[in-house]
C-alpha cells in the first residue's frame, strides 16, 4: 500500500515537472514571437497615427523616455537612478515617481541571455545618485531632492519660476481626446473631466448617516463591481445606517480618461479626493478595496491615518521586494506579469504588462467596439446573464490601463512595504485581508506577506474561489461579513 502511494506521489511531481517545463518552453516560443510582433504594431500604429490623426504618438519602446514624458506636457528628471516627473500647482513644484517600467521591458529571449551570465543587469550599479538635469524641447530644469525615499517631494519655489516651467512644458502640442483607436461612446467619454463617476447609496431621506464606506475597484473592473453584487445584499439595516461611495477609477468606467495624464498613484488619490471626499464632506470613512484599489486604499490609509475605521483589502498585490534588489519595480513586473502562457489570466496580464501595441490592439478589438460584443453576448446566451464584468473590462482606454498598471502597480514596489509600515505602527483601524484559494493571478502569499507586516490582520482564504469569484459568486456572504467588520471596528 505505501509503495503504491509513493508510486502515485512520484508520478504526480513527475507530471508536474513535465508540465512546468513545457510551460516555460512554449513560453519562450509563444512570448518571443510577440515580441516580434510588438515591434511590428510600433510602425504600424506610428502609420496610422499619421494618418488618422496628423501627428506621430511617440511610444515607450522607439522613443526615448523623455521624448514620451515630455509628449504628455511633464518634466522627467532622475534622482538616485529612479524616474521623476515634475508636477506643477500655483505654487508648489512636485517630485512624482513614475515607473521604470513603462520603458524598460527587455524581451524574453534577452531576459534568458541574462539568466545565463548570472544576471548581470542586477549586477549593474546606478549610474549616478544625484538629480540630473534633463533638457526639455525648449529649455532645461534642475530639481535637486534630499528625500529620495519619500514618494512625492515637494519644494516650494517663486512663483516666477513656476511660470517658466509652464511655459516650457505648455509649449507640448495637446492630443486629441479620445484617440481613434478608442471608443468614442457618451459612457467611455464624460462631459465633465473634473471629478470621477461615483454611485452614491445612503439611507433614505431622514435618517442620519452614521458612517461612510468608501469601494475602490481592481484592474479593469468600475465601480459596478460593488453595486451590482454586495450593494443590493446589504442588510436593511446597514442600508439606513451607512453611506456608500464605489467609485470608477480614473482611467476607467464612467471617469475620464485624459490623454495627458500618466495615472499616477497621486493623480488617482486626488480624485477621490476630489470626487468623494470633499463634495460629500467625509471625515471618516471605512475602505474596502479590491486588486489594484488595495494599493490605492493602503495609499489613502496612509494620508488619512485618523480618518480610517476600517480597511478590508482583497486579493492585494503585494510581493516584498527582497533585500538588495536593486529593480523593486522590474521584479514586481516579473511577478505580476510573468510571462507564462499558462493560467490564462496570467497570460492575459502579460500580453496587457508586456506589449504596449499589442495590448492596445486588444482596446481597438474590444473596449472601442465594446457596444458591438455586448449585442453579440446577450444574443448568445439569450439575455440570460448580467454583463456588468464585462462592461468594466471594455470600459477603460488603453492610455489609462496601460499607465495605471505601471505607474500603481509595479510603480508601487518601493512604497508599499513603507505604508504597511505606517498602517501598523500609526493606524488604530482593524485591517482584514480576503484571498481565494484558487487564484491563479495573485497567489495567497500575498495576503500571508501582508500580515507578515501588520501582525494584527486578519488573514481570511477562501476555499475553492478565484480572484473575481472571491466577491462575485458569494456575495450575499461577503455582504455580511463587511458589516460585522464594521460594526466591530474601533471607533
């Protein structure tokens, strides 16, 4: 009998290593290939830029990386060998990372040369510690910092000077909004680029609201993620006691989607501010986030310490950078978009992550037809099935998903560690942490490095569901369990 069970074990790991081994051959065949195609979508793209817009786009792969900062009316500087971009307001001039990795993605037959000579490119020391002066196509602009490590720098300087750099970046010629590779739709365009698209739901006329919950969405979803799933289950109670904020991220839904703007981790801090916080009059408020939205809520946490009463975060994209690793961003990239043609939503990613062209082909296919794929869908299955998750797939331009994965999502790599740091040692709000079992995109250690860094979160894994399923599916459950998290929150 235990021969046997050793037998069936050996030939299961056997399979296993077979299997994982034809994955990462396949893989290299498949992803070098698109890696040849990309190239080839960069001219054709270039070409019918031209031609339907008059202009050429420069792009992260054939332009350099200021030609393509610049192009979106920024400053690009670099401060001890990381990327900036200088934001101006009235009075303030701002230091804002932005990731490498919008322009630094080596193919992956490249990737496998460096494996093989022990890696050099990590071995490579940073050219140079000191802010560099970067020339724009009018001038030049010196930015000195003496707080790498912080994530926005800020320098207050003479207002003179602030309309000089205006007058140098303003000199960039606007694009037109939408592109034409993007949908031109009332829903995927607001009139008004001021504020986010917010689905409020508070008690009825009457009663006093008691507390605010604010929903942020993961990746290519919007805010019908919440209100089409745990927004109607919500207890009658629960319904007259708090008010409900799920918003469209910038970029994506029902928001607007500016063609100028490179969506960053502030940019989207700012409208929420913008759109919920200050016109609703929020001073404290519980925050549930999914995906993505758990990188922005860890950020907002982290600028409202005393606002917080409670932070549920699910399926957070969180891989601790190892010690002396000296690309945090590029080794989030590598773990969030791998390059495996298996799981699916795996390669998904990476064609998204990876292929700035071919992924904004996948847009032209889908989100500018978007109306067309929902017909057809509806036909298929007969009207039967809600297509809510696929009108936030196809909701988004590319300029924004593309932006938004680097800039939040690899961008955060060397941030996230410090805003744990600071939820755990200066938040006093209870933090519980979902993750499904089955979730081939976002694996469980995520959460459990989570917890690794609050010690007082609470780690819930669900058997047998995924990274959507973890709330669609089960969200009469999820429901409930949100309100017990908020009734038993410390005030």
């Amino acid at each position: 009998m235990r021969k046997a069970m050793r037998g069936s074990i050996s030939v299961r790991q056997a399979m296993a290593t077979f299997g994982s081994a034809l994955n990462d051959a396949l893989s290299l065949i498949v992803f070098s290939f698109l890696d040849l195609l990309d190239i080839l979508f960069c001219f054709l793209y270039k070409i019918l830029d031209y031609i339907m817009e008059s202009e050429w786009r420069p792009c992260y792969c054939s332009s350099s990386p200021k030609d393509m900062i610049t192009s979106f009316g920024k400053i690009l500087v670099s401060e001890s060998g990381r990327s900036k971009v200088v934001t101006l307001s009235s009075s303030k001039l701002q230091l804002e990372d932005i990731s490498d990795t919008l322009y630094c993605r080596s193919p992956l037959l490249s990737d496998v040369s460096r494996l093989t000579v022990n890696q050099l490119c990590r071995l490579k020391t940073v050219s140079s510690r000191d802010t560099s002066t970067v020339i724009t196509s009018r001038g030049s602009a010196v930015v000195r910092s003496s707080t790498g490590g912080s994530p926005t720098t800020t320098v207050t300087v003479n207002s003179a000077i602030i309309q000089t750099l205006q007058g140098k970046i303003g000199g960039h010629k606007s694009h037109l909004v939408p592109r034409w590779s993007d949908c031109h739709c009332a829903d995927c365009n607001p009139i008004s680029q001021d504020t986010l698209f917010v689905k409020a739901q508070g008690p009825p006329d009457g009663n006093i609201v008691e507390e605010d919950v604010l929903f942020i969405h993961g990746f290519i979803s919007s805010s019908a993620f919440w209100t089409e799933t745990v927004f109607p289950n919500f207890s009658s109670d629960a319904k007259s006691r708090y008010r409900m904020f799920a918003v469209d991220l910038l970029g994506f839904g029902r928001s607007p989607k500016p063609a100028d703007s490179l969506y960053t981790l502030r940019e989207h801090l700012e409208m929420i501010e913008r759109s919920v916080l200050e016109p609703y009059n929020v001073k404290s408020f519980h925050i549930v986030a999914h995906s993505l939205g758990s990188l922005i809520a860890l950020a907002l946490a982290v600028k409202y310490p005393g606002a917080v009463k409670s932070l549920t975060l699910i399926a957070p994209p969180y891989f601790p950078v190892p010690k002396g690793e000296q690309q945090p961003t590029q080794y989030v990239m590598r773990k969030v978009a791998p390059r495996r043609i298996w799981p699916l939503i795996g390669f998904g990613a990476s064609m998204i992550c990876w292929y700035e062209h071919l992924s904004r082909t996948v847009c032209v296919l889908l989100c500018k037809n978007h109306r067309f794929w929902d017909i057809a869908f509806r036909l298929v299955t007969f009207n039967r099935v809600r297509t809510y998750l696929m009108d936030g797939f196809f909701g988004h331009h590319h300029i924004g998903s593309f932006h938004t994965l680097h800039n939040v999502i690899c961008g955060s790599a060397g941030k996230v560690e410090t805003y744990l740091d600071v939820v755990r040692d200066q938040l006093n709000c209870s933090v519980t942490v979902y993750h499904g079992r089955n979730d081939e995109l976002l694996p469980i250690h995520c959460s459990y490095a989570v917890k690794s860094k609050v010690p007082r979160a609470q780690v819930k894994i669900i058997d047998r569901k995924d990274h959507v399923t973890i709330v669609v599916g089960r969200q009469k459950a999820f429901a409930r369990e949100l309100e017990e998290i908020w009734k038993n929150a410390k005030s």
